[in-house]
C-alpha cells in the first residue's frame, strides 16, 4: 500500500478475525510494526503480528501485553480499540450478568487498555493515536443489542473526553462507527439476515466489508489526520445521515 506508518508500532485488540484482522493487515501494508491481540490466542498466532493473546477486561493481562510490547518494540505508536463481544439478546433476556459482561468488555475493557496505551506513549513522547471501534447501532438504536448499544455509546463519549485531556501531548483519539459487515463473526450470527433491510437504508448498496473499515482506520492513523480529534466517523455507506 504505502510507506505511511514506518516506523510506528501499532497494537489491534481484538485482531484474529473480522475487521480487526483487517485492520491490523492494513497498519502493516502501510508500514506499522502490528501487534495482533486477541483472547483468542490461536486465532491470534495465525493472523500474525506476533499474536499476542490478551483479556482486555483484565488490568493484569493488559499490563503483560504492554510489558511486552514495551519489551518488543519500545512502545507504542497508535492503538485500535476493536476487541468487542457482539450480541443478539432481546430486550425481555437481559439480565445483570448479560449485562456486566458486555460492558466489562465493550466499555471497560476500552478503557483499561486505553489508559495503558497512553501511558506508554506520555512516557516515550510520542504523539500517539488512539482510535476506537464504535458502531452504528448507537445511531440507530438497534434492537437485541441493548448493553451492546449502551457500551457503544460509552466509547463515543469516552473518545471525545480522551481527545480532550491528551490533546496537550498531540495523541489524537477518534472513534469509527461501521455499519453492518459481512465479517466472520456477523456471518455466523442472526444479524447475517439484516443485510437486506440494513441495504434498503443505506445510499449506497452492497455489503460493508472488514476492508471499508481498515481503509478509514489506516487515514485516521496517519499523518494526515493529525488534525482531527475527539471525532466520531460513520462509515455505513449512508445508513445513518447526521
């Protein structure tokens, strides 16, 4: 692709499938050293970048993945908040535990390697970029996926707050809010029979791919964006319009 990311280093959370995996091929055909993190770690070793399995939900594996990172490469450059658990749950079968867990991990788990992330990259100097993987259902208030929803709109407010207290040490924080895509994980779910309708709504047609996303998260990491913070970009091909 090109030589834009050289010399930065990059960690994907989330990256052994789907649009993380995406992402992290694209950071590294654009230059970045990519670090691939995933709980699951097999799915990690093979979409390679080292991968390096991690909980994000847990301050202690988070603290050994940047450990290790500090050891590898000397730190950190940009993060990509993508790890996620996306549910299907109608509203009346949401309970506590339901709900704890996805905020633990969607919002909280954001958070922890957040706060990691720039902690590195204050204490190396660097102006960093942090960017966060939203979603479009924060828009639209999609049904079956109320804490998922909740979560979401957490990281949006978390990212403008973020770009705001960072914007001192020129780390940028952004979110991107795709729309439906055709990714391994929606494939194998019940929201695999949205796409007519979500295609109906939208601008454009056709089916968002893992790529649409990677493409919009390698500009945000770049140069090129380093004047833009505390920003929440949709890229759903118009199914949202705000």
């Amino acid at each position: 692709m090109t030589e834009r990311l050289a010399g930065k280093t990059a960690l994907v959370t989330g990256a052994a499938q789907g649009i993380g995996k995406a992402i992290a091929a694209r950071l590294a055909a654009d230059g970045a050293t990519v670090i691939v993190s995933d709980i699951n770690a097999e799915g990690a070793e093979a979409a390679g970048g080292g991968g390096t399995p991690a909980d994000i939900s847990d301050p202690a594996s988070v603290k050994a993945l940047f450990a290790e990172i500090q050891a590898l490469t000397g730190g950190i450059d940009i993060l990509v908040n993508n790890a996620s658990i996306v549910p299907f749950v109608a509203w009346d079968d949401v309970d506590l535990d339901h709900w704890r867990k996805i905020i633990d991990v969607n919002l909280t788990g954001t958070f922890i390697v957040s706060r990691a992330a720039t902690d590195q990259m204050r204490a190396a100097g660097k102006a960093g970029r942090v960017i966060s993987i939203a979603s479009n259902s924060f828009f639209a208030g999609t049904p079956n996926m109320a804490a998922y929803v909740a979560a979401k709109g957490g990281v949006i407010g978390f990212t403008r707050a973020l770009a705001t207290e960072l914007g001192k040490y020129n780390i940028t924080a952004n979110a991107v809010t795709p729309g439906l895509i055709e990714s391994d994980g929606v494939k194998a779910s019940p929201h695999n029979e949205a796409f007519g309708f979500v295609e109906m709504l939208q601008a454009m047609k056709g089916k968002g791919q893992p790529e649409h996303i990677a493409d919009v998260v390698s500009f945000l990491a770049s140069d090129d964006a380093r004047w833009i913070t505390g920003q929440t970009l949709n890229v759903d091909a118009g199914m949202v319009r705000h």
